[in-house]
C-alpha cells in the first residue's frame, strides 16, 4: 500500500538520550585531546 510509509510517522520513537550523551562525550574527549596534542607541539617547537 501507500500509506506503509505513514505507518513511521503515527508513532515517533522518543530520543535515545543515552546514545546523544556518549557521542557528545566522544567528541568532548577528542576535543580535549586534539587540544592537548596541539598545545604539547607547540611547546616542544
């Protein structure tokens, strides 16, 4: 039918809160380190 599609949109899934925290830790930790990286190459140059 046309309307399977419509089927998705009856009932939005609420937000997995969980997983958008760890790839927002992710991101903090490979931020910090690219700027610990960065900031201990600068000092040895």
């Amino acid at each position: 039918d046309d309307d399977d599609w419509r089927n998705c949109f009856r009932e939005p899934t609420p937000p997995d809160y969980s997983l958008f925290q760890l790839i927002f830790l992710i991101y903090v930790i490979s931020l910090v380190l690219c700027i610990l990286q960065v900031a201990s190459f600068g000092g040895l140059s």
